[in-house]
C-alpha cells in the first residue's frame, strides 16, 4: 500500500532587482547541469525520477521525461489522492513497463508526500506536477535536497510564493542545480526561431503585444458522497483562486510568457484591466472569473493587451501578435513575420513537451545547469497581477504586487481542514468584487 502523510511553506524582489539581473535569453536551451551528483546513486548512468501530482498534466510529464532519454527511470510517485496515484502508476507501467520501477514503498500518499520524494537520496531529478499553489514549497524542498527539477508552470498563486520562488531560483544556481520550466513554448522550434528574431530587433522597437487565450469550460470533477470540503475543492482545484491563481494564471500564463519574452523579460510598471464572472455562475465553479482583459504598461511606452476568456458557446482564439516600429509577427499564425524584415518558418518542431526534458538531462549529463526559475516567475507575475487589478477594480504597480502581503493559503493542510475560501450556507463561494474587494 502507499504510504500516507500531510505540508510546510516562504523571500523580497522588486521590479528594480528584476532589472538588475541579467535577463534571461530568450529561447535559449543552453545551460544545464551537472550530471556531477555523483555518477548518480546508483553508480551508473541511469537517471532517476521522482514524480510529484499524478494528475493528467503530471502522469504526461512522467511521459515526456522518460520518452526524452534513453537512461531514465521512474522510482517514485507521490500524490494527495491515493486514487489518482493508482491509476496514474497503472497507465504509465502500460505505456512504458520497462522505464517503470515504483513499488508500494516508494508510492507516497498525502499532502506531505513530495517530502518523502525530496528526501530520497537515490532520486536525481524531481518532476513537480502538483497544483499551482502547492509548486513554491515542493520547489523548496526539491532544490533543498540537491534535486535537480522539472517544474510545472505556474509556479505560484500569489505575491509570497513569487518571491518564494525567486529566492530559491538562486539557491538552485548557487548549487549548480538545472531548474526547467513547463512555460513548453520557449521549448518550441518555430516559436523558438521567430523570437529569436523578435528579440533581435527583427520588427524593431515593440510598441504593442496582443495576447489572446479564449477558449470553452473545461472538466469539472463533481464532489464525492464522503469529500470533506478540502477534499472537494482539492479535486476540482482549477476553480479556486487560492490552488489555480485562476484561469488567467494557470492557462493563460502560456500567452503571458511570450509577451514577456518580446519584452525582454522586463517587468512593466503597472496594470490595470477588467475582468467578471459572468456565464459560468454556478457555485460548481468555485470563485473564479470566466474572463479577464489586462492592460500592462511598460518603461518604453509599450502596452501588453491580454485577453482571455472561459465561455462556452463563444468563439475560441489563441493568438499572440506582437507590433514593433519595423513590422508584425504572428507567433502561432505560422511563425512569421512582415515588414522591413520577413520571415517565415518551415522547418518541423518536435514534441516541446519532450524537447523540454530532452533539454533538462542533456543540461545534467553535460554538467551545464539550465536555469528558467526568473522568466517562469516573471511570468506567473504578470498573470497574479492581472487578477489582481481584475479582482480589486484597481490600477496596480509591479513594486505593490510583488511586494503585496495577499498569501492565499490556509492556516494547515488535512483532509479536515477549512481551505481559505469557503461556502455560505447557500453553497456559494464568496467571489472577488471590484471596487469592493481591497489590496492586501
């Protein structure tokens, strides 16, 4: 049987400290790390996983991972749920029985199981799958231990888990850990060939980004007969701000992170924007909006207009557009560009879900650390952020975001356990009010 436990948790950066830092080049797979851990624990040159949230997207990494080198080995899931565990192990051991060696002693069940993962010293590199919320302090702990790690993105919900995550960004450095993102499309040939360009300068100065992300509902998991209210929320954790950081976060921080990327991974001065809850009312839904629109200002004078949207019966876009003083590029549209400076990509892109580990193991054997910990928090930024001005109805600075004392997190983890948002006796979650609702 899995072994059952239940979490820990949090560092200051400004924009200015942002700026400070070298910005990360854009697209570039360099960097990695050292497979120096010592010839690995097993003496030999097998890789060793350990997975953490065996979810859909998890049990995929798992996947991508043991797809994207020829000597690696899963050893070790945790999960909350003993259920998803279960069958995320029984898939994977049907997909890839011979890269599959995780028994009962090393299945961890709980919310405290990423501890367990953290602390096994056979493990080399740690994927970490789990909900948004929970990725600041499993990141912590995985970069603790001398893990080298595979994260997820978003990588935090709130203004403390960003700067949580900053902090440990920089540990990982100094340890000379490799620390890969799951912003996938900075991992993408086509996408990685035209911002290559972008970023040269190909359209000139960027004046203008169109980020658009509108799509239908997604899944929705029900509640079960014996589900505490932690439990429930927890299964359907996409549709509570304090696990997902809402859908602006945790689906939209795709198109978020290639604005960013044109933008040299610069923070902006300030946002402000409109968002609601306007179709997708139903308490089933928890307290998330069903659209946002943001507008970010930057140094420059440049404006980043983000649109996205969860609405069923609507037309559905997922475009990013970028306009520079010598021309446009249509990043998803066919990896082109128009203007002084033409351009239109032909060749293939492989998998990015692979390419990303493929990226993460060559960085380890090489010795040459990757590290993506500052535009994956730049990123996730911008999108807390843009709840926030959407939330509070107000105009807000990146110093008072990053800064902001807001912690969406309850006082402890258990199944008995009141989660921070909870229902009034009609059922209903209290949802965010602009104008009403303050800045922490």
């Amino acid at each position: 049987m899995p072994r059952k436990s239940s979490p820990r948790t949090d560092s200051d950066c400004s924009r200015r400290d942002f700026l400070k830092t070298s910005t990360v080049a854009a697209g570039a797979l360099a960097g990695g790390l050292g497979i120096g851990r010592a010839a690995h624990a097993a003496g030999d040159d097998t890789l060793k996983i350990g997975l953490v949230g065996c979810g859909g997207r998890g049990t995929g990494a798992a996947v991508n991972a043991m797809r994207a080198d020829p000597n690696v080995k899963l050893v070790a899931m945790a999960d909350a749920f003993e259920d998803r565990l279960k069958s995320s192990l029984t898939g994977l051991k049907k997909q890839m029985p011979d890269k599959v060696d995780v028994d009962d002693d090393h299945c961890y069940v709980g919310f405290d199981g990423y501890k367990h993962i953290c602390d096994d010293k056979d493990i080399d590199v740690v994927l970490l799958a789990t909900t948004p919320h929970f990725r600041p302090m499993q990141l912590k702990a995985a970069i603790d231990a001398g893990k080298h790690v595979f994260c997820e993105k978003p990588v935090a919900v709130d203004g403390p888990g960003i700067r949580s995550v900053l902090a440990t960004a920089e540990e990982a450095k100094k340890k000379k850990l490799s620390l890969v993102s799951g912003l996938c499309w900075r991992y993408h040939t086509g996408t990685q060939e035209v911002m290559k360009r972008v970023v040269d300068g190909a359209i000139g100065d960027v004046m203008a980004v169109q980020s658009t992300y509108n799509t239908g509902t997604l899944w929705h998991r029900g509640r079960k007969e014996d589900d505490t209210e932690m439990a429930y929320q927890m299964r359907n954790w996409y549709y509570f701000a304090w696990l997902s950081g809402d859908h602006n976060c945790e689906q939209h921080v795709h198109s978020l992170d290639k604005a960013s990327w044109a933008m040299n991974d610069q923070p902006p001065l300030k946002a402000w924007g409109l968002g609601g809850r306007q179709v997708r009312t139903d308490p089933k839904w928890g307290d998330i909006y069903d659209h946002h629109a943001v507008v970010y200002q930057y140094e420059s004078g440049a404006r980043v207009y983000s649109f996205c949207r969860q609405q069923a019966g609507c037309k559905s876009e997922v475009t990013d557009h970028f306009f520079g003083t010598k021309g446009h590029c249509d990043v998803l549209g066919g990896y082109q560009i128009t203007g002084e400076n033409p351009f239109k990509f032909r060749g293939t892109s492989p998998s990015m879900y692979d390419a990303e580990h493929v990226a993460l193991f060559e960085s380890i054997r090489s010795g040459q650390p990757i590290n993506n910990g500052r535009y994956m928090a730049i990123s996730t930024m911008l999108a807390v952020l843009g709840r926030m001005v959407n939330y509070t109805g107000q105009e807000i600075t990146w110093e008072q975001a990053i800064n902001t004392e807001e912690k969406l997190a309850p006082e402890s983890y258990g199944w008995d356990v009141d989660p921070p948002t909870m229902p009034d006796e009609n059922g209903r979650y209290p949802v965010a009010m602009p104008g009403v609702t303050k800045i922490v």
